[in-house]
C-alpha cells in the first residue's frame, strides 16, 4: 500500500503538470500562435510524436514540463538581433534572440507570442497556473463536501486510565496515581456523551469547552451507550495544563474523541478554500525563512521542523503512509486527494510570483508592456513594442540556479530526515 501511494502521487503529479501546460498550449494555439513542442518532464527525450505541426513527448525527468511557442522574445528595436549589453549575459541574450527569431519562419511572423496583444498574453501564460487552480477546487470540493473533513465527535475513542502527571504524562497508572473522572465513572469505548451537566452538547468543541470551564469535583454526565441513555456522576480531577502543551491548570475527563470525516455543505467551500488559499499565501511568503532551517536540519543534527517545505520525495512518502494508514478506506482516499489539492494549488501561487522564469515573470512583463503603451498613446506617442523579455534572461538564470539549490536542498533533507505523519 505504500508503494501504491507513492506511485498514485507521481502520476497525480505528472497528470497536473500536462493539464498545467495544456492550460498554456490551447489559448497559444486559439490565437494563431505556433506552438512546436509539448513536452512533460525534462532531460533527453523517452517518447514522441509530432501530430500537425506539434511535437508531443515525454522525457526522462517527470519533474516539470513546458511548450514551445515561436517567437517568445522579440528582435532587438531595430528589427535585428543585437545585443543590449555586454559581456557573457549579453552573449546569451543575444543568443536567446537569435534562437527565437530562427524559430519563425518565413510567412510566420504574424504567428509569434511576442506579437500577440496584451490581453491575449495574459491568457496564455495565466492558463497553466489556472488549470492547477480548477485542480485543486475541484479536487477540495470532492474532499470537503464529499467526503468531508476529519472532525472530532463526542463518541468516546479511548479512556485514559490515570491523571497524566510530569512523571506519567501519558496517562498510565503508576503508585500513588489518580484515576481519571472517566475511568472512576466507568465510562467506555464506544459511548456518546450527550450532556454536562444537564446541558446538551453536539461537538467535540462544546463538551472540550465545558470539561475546561468546570471546576474539580462532581459532575453529570449524560452518556448513550448500546441505544441507551442514562447519567453517571463523574469526578472531575484538575491537571496543569503544560502536561498537554496548553497554560495554566483545566478539568481534565480523560477521553479521547473518535474523529470521523463530515461533510461540509459546498455553499461552504469557497470560504474554505479562500483560507487555505490565504494560508498557503503566508506560507509561501516565509519560504525563505523556512529553508533556514531546512537547510540546518539537512546538514547538521537540528531537529527538522514538520511545518517545513518538503519536496517531491517528502510528499511521496507522506502519500505512501497514508495508504498505508490503519484507517477507513474513506479516510485515506480524502487525505490522497487533498494532498494532490494541495499540490496543485502551491504551483498555482507559486508560479504567479512575478519573476523569470516562472509564469507570473511573464505576466508582469505583459502588464507592463500594456502600461507602458497605454502611457505612450496618452502621450501621443508612437506605439513603443513589445517588450523586450529577453533582457531579463540574466534574473531568469540566477532565478533557476537558486532554485535548483533550494530543491537538492529539500530533496536531501526528505532524504535524510523525512517528515512523517506521526
């Protein structure tokens, strides 16, 4: 089962990486623009074949994709291919011009990205990231309206048979222990607490809520039990807090709740999604934070964080115990469907980051092709062109060396020290 959920995940992977350049390659062709390649992964070519005028394969590395448009960077402002600047950067803008203008044919040039209008820009590189955006709504929309989220019940999972305390801060009994309110009660596995106190309780939250507001001594509780109700008195111990990661002291029962999986109504899930969304938005914001410690907890014995980035191999492995989980089938195939969710909308946010290579690079380069002429027509002005995309391959480069370091990074880390459920 657990090679089954690593394998699961990397064809989910693979699967939302060719619809992500799908979502690039059939805007592109709507709009005349000459598309040669369509390629999942990287690295020497495994698989193809050319149907039309585009080539479709597959390659060795399934870590990414890309399609191939002719004329992604235009001319130099005299028609030509002539470097801006000097030195090797500039060789190789100068080279990258040239690579794209032998890539357009004679009769091709109204057929070319860069001489598309502003808004049909747009709409071929925001095209990937919105097809892992759909991905991932349709994908939470399944998980939290059809399956639903793991939800703490009232119905009594275990009972703990002692008062945790700094020497046993698990719970088990050792001389001189105090038995829990619900071992002294008799309490069991099985049962469903209805009441405290005389007042009804529905959640997990409202019974937790009210065991912590009541003070040590006795209680009733109102509890069914094989379709039948009935009310126990339970004395209620306190314990200090800081034996459960929380302040101060609190009433402590001694139960522990069995989580199942309710179904939210769908007119909630784009609340929902938006927090995650927002989340995940922060998350990405303390990347580089983060990798700090990754980093640390690679190459040193610093304990790794489990709310750190993982890669590709961290999340396999993660998907793979969760197929191995001793857990309801239900269970496990929600839990595989967010973590896929999850995946596709990380490469929606992040590839909207407003740098080379990444999509949103090429967004931003749009937006201010489309300011820069809208300012000139205000000026009257002569319409100043496409902009020069090309000029900006020096950050593109250092963007992709950084990135390749940031993943060996995480990738030997997942290695290394993997984070796991738990």
């Amino acid at each position: 089962m657990t090679l089954i959920g690593i394998v699961a995940l990397l064809l989910a992977l693979v699967v939302s990486i060719a619809l992500h350049e799908l979502g690039h390659m059939v805007p592109a062709k709507k709009f005349g623009v000459k598309v040669t390649q369509y390629m999942i992964g990287f690295g020497p070519t495994i698989w193809s074949r050319k149907r039309g005028e585009t080539e479709y394969g597959a390659k060795a590395i399934l870590l990414g994709g890309y399609i191939r448009m002719i004329g992604m960077f235009p001319p130099g402002p005299d028609g030509t291919s002539v470097p801006s600047h000097r030195g090797r950067m500039g060789t190789l803008v100068q080279q990258a011009r040239e690579d794209s203008q032998a890539e357009v044919l004679p009769g091709e040039e109204s057929r070319t990205f860069y001489n598309l209008p502003v808004h049909q820009k747009l709409v071929v590189m925001l095209g990937g990231p919105v097809m892992n955006l759909v991905i991932a709504v349709v994908l939470f929309t399944i998980v939290f309206a059809g399956f639903g989220t793991p939800t703490p019940s009232t119905n009594v999972a275990s009972v703990t048979a002692c008062v945790p305390t700094a020497t046993a801060p698990d719970g088990t009994c050792a001389p001189g222990s105090v038995p829990t309110g619900a071992a002294a009660a008799g309490l069991q596995q099985g049962d469903q607490i209805v009441a405290w106190d005389g007042t009804a309780v529905a959640e997990w939250p409202q019974l937790s809520q009210a065991i912590r507001d009541s003070q040590p001594g006795t209680h009733e509780v109102t509890v069914v039990r094989d379709g039948r109700e009935f009310t126990v008195d339970v004395p209620l111990t306190a314990i200090d807090g800081t034996l459960l990661g929380e302040t101060g002291s609190r009433g402590f029962l001694g139960v522990s709740p069995v989580v199942d999986l309710q179904a939210m109504p769908i007119t909630a899930v784009p609340a929902e999604m938006w927090d995650i969304s927002v989340r995940s938005a922060a998350a990405l914001a303390s990347f580089p934070a983060k990798m700090v410690g990754v980093t640390q907890a690679a190459f040193t014995d610093q304990a790794r964080d489990p709310e750190g980035p993982v890669g590709v191999i961290g999340v396999s492995r993660i998907s793979g115990e969760v197929a191995a989980a001793d857990a309801p089938p239900s269970w496990r195939i929600a839990q595989f469907l967010a973590i896929v969710a999850s995946l596709n909308l990380f490469l929606f946010l992040f590839n909207l980051l407003p740098i080379l290579p990444l999509d949103g690079g090429h967004v931003a380069g749009a937006l201010f092709e489309g300011a820069r002429r809208q300012i000139a027509r205000w000026r009257g002005q002569p319409d100043p062109g496409p902009v020069d995309v090309a000029r900006m391959l020096p950050v593109a480069y250092t963007v992709a060396i950084v990135l390749i370091g940031v993943s060996v990074i995480i990738l030997w880390a997942d290695i290394v020290k993997p984070i796991r459920l738990g």
